[in-house]
C-alpha cells in the first residue's frame, strides 16, 4: 500500500512540477495570442491529434461556456470536407507536443491558404509546426509522469492547463459575468433532460432507419432520406447492428465519380458502432456523442439488437433548449 501512495504521490509532483515551469514562458506572445482572439470575429478552431485532440476538445468546451466562441477541427477529418467549416476570420490553434504531427502540420498550409492566423501550443518550438505557426506558445514538460516515458501524462497536463490560462484571461478580458455564464448554463431545463434515460428520448420501430449488407448504396440514400435522421444502421438477419452510414459517407463517397456505382454496403459502412442501451443515462449518451463528435447513435439490447435511435436534437429538446439562452 505505501509503495502504491508514494507512486501516485510522485506522478502529481512531477505533473505540478511541470505546470508551475510554464508560469516562466508566460510572455509577450501570450499576451499576442490573447489580444488577437480577442479581437477577432471569428472562431478559435482548435485541431489536435490523439490524446492532444481530446484535451483539445475539453478547451473548446470551457472557451465556448465561458463566451469565446470555439470549435474542435479534427485534422484527418478537415482534410476529406471539414476544412469548409473555417473562414478567413477564425483563428487556428494547433495543439502537438512534439510539434511534428504529420496530420495536423499537412493541414496548416491550407488553414493558412483560407487566411486564417496559426497559433501552437508545442513542446517543442524547434518543431515544424512552430515553424508554421504566427505565435508559438511553449508548454514543454521536464518529463512525462509515466514511468516509460511513453504515455502523455504530464505535457497533456500542462496543454491543458494552459488552455484554462488562456480562457481564464479571456474571460476577464471580455468582462464576462456569471450572468452571462448562466444564459448559456440554462441547467434546471437541460439538467432536468440529462437526468433520464435514454429510453425517454429514443425513436423505435418505423423511425429506425436500417438496411441488411446486401442492399444496394441507393438503397441505404433511401433509407437515410426517410426519416432524415442523417444515418441508416446495417443489421444482419437477426437484427443485430454490424454497421453505419452517415449522410457523411456517402457525400464522401460520390467524390470517387463512376467508381461510387460500384460500391457495396460494406466498403461505406463503419463496423461495430458506438451503441448505448435504453438504460443509459442521457447525460452518458450525451458525453459520449460529445466524445467522438457524433450526433446520433444506435440503442441495443446486451446482445447487440437494435431497439431504437437516438439523435442529440432528442436529448436537447429539438428546439426547446437553446444555447444561447433565448
């Protein structure tokens, strides 16, 4: 038991250690990094990849509660569509450790095409994408808490940490008021929904949209079209899900011209979806479509039958509750 406490103790230590070394690297161009988004018109668009991705996403969560207004790119994603989401106005902040994540650094050139100005949160400001970037901002670590030094563990700390350093100025900055917060935080209403299941919400029987991986690709566009709930789930012939397609998919796909004709249910579908069951909270259903950047997601027994859908407009209230508190 001791060595499990010393261990432990150790791992907060060193991830302390390496939070409180950034408060010497906070300069000039933090402070450049603060007046542009400040300033600008557009959206912070923050990309990642891995494990910076996720912490990327939590950042994007607080700057958009706390009124700065934020989007998660992902990088493989903007490269096959999700590139038409950033305008010239928006900011770009990339987040790598290493700096030399060949998925996000092969997406700069063309944020920088659209206009957009780069900021990087890096380890290492030697990298290729501080080379990339307008403003470099430092979150390099001593050393990571893994004992093999492999997994992030410590520079995923101080990313994050200084993503709050960035939205916690931003708040003083833009003088935002708990009033405000509470206008975009309306919980009695949007706690009261979170606090079923999501046997309250899901559609079933004719609202399922599904087609067996024999069908034909028109066949599935039909399917998708006729609830219009962007998705259709492949079953096999018990019913049981094996795949999905989205309104995605396919748009992708009819980018590959004469060759979309002759492909099959299997060459679009994403096998073994994401799934929750009626009994799963709907707060849990909601972190897990935030998680992975979905909206909707199939409902099955504990043998995998589908037994329903489930799309976020279900969760929110399809109109009732709004996220700017009007």
């Amino acid at each position: 038991m001791e060595t499990i406490i010393k261990e432990a103790k150790e791992v907060l230590n060193i991830e302390a250690e390496g939070i409180l070394a950034l408060t010497e690297r906070i300069n000039d161009d933090f402070v450049k990094m603060v007046e542009l988004i400040f300033n600008t018109s557009g959206r912070l668009i923050i990309g990642g990849i891995g494990k910076s991705g996720i912490v990327g996403r939590k950042i994007v969560a607080t700057l958009n509660s706390t009124g700065t207004r934020s989007l998660f790119l992902h990088p493989v994603e903007a490269m096959h569509g999700d590139l038409g989401m950033v305008c010239k106005d928006d900011i770009f902040l990339a987040l790598s450790n290493s700096g030399e994540t060949d998925e996000l650094n092969i997406l700069l050139p063309s944020i920088r095409n659209i206009g957009c100005n780069i900021i990087a949160f890096t380890g290492n400001t030697k990298s290729t994408l501080a080379g990339l970037s307008d403003i470099v901002i430092d979150v390099g670590v001593a050393k990571e808490a893994c004992p093999l030094g492999l997994a992030p563990t410590s520079s995923t700390t101080a990313l994050l940490a200084m993503g709050d350093a960035l939205a916690v100025v931003l708040i003083n900055k833009k003088h935002f008021k708990s009033s405000d917060f509470k206008k975009i935080h309306p919980g009695g209403m949007l706690g009261q929904r979170l606090s079923k299941k999501v046997s309250d919400f899901m559609m079933t029987g004719t609202h399922i949209p599904k087609i067996t991986e024999e069908a034909s690709i028109f066949s599935a566009v039909n399917e998708i079209n006729r609830p219009e709930l962007g998705v259709v789930f492949i079953t096999d012939e018990n019913d049981l899900v094996i795949g999905i397609i989205t309104d995605g998919d396919i748009r992708r796909a009819v980018t590959q011209g004469e060759r979309f004709f002759q492909l099959r249910i299997s060459d679009l579908m994403t096998k073994d979806p994401i799934t929750v069951s009626p009994e799963t909270p709907a707060y849990d259903a909601l972190n897990i479509m935030e998680l992975h950047q979905i909206t909707v997601l199939p409902v099955t027994d504990n043998k995998n039958k589908v037994l329903g859908i489930l799309h976020l407009h279900d969760i929110l209230g399809k109109g009732d509750f709004k996220f700017n508190g009007s």
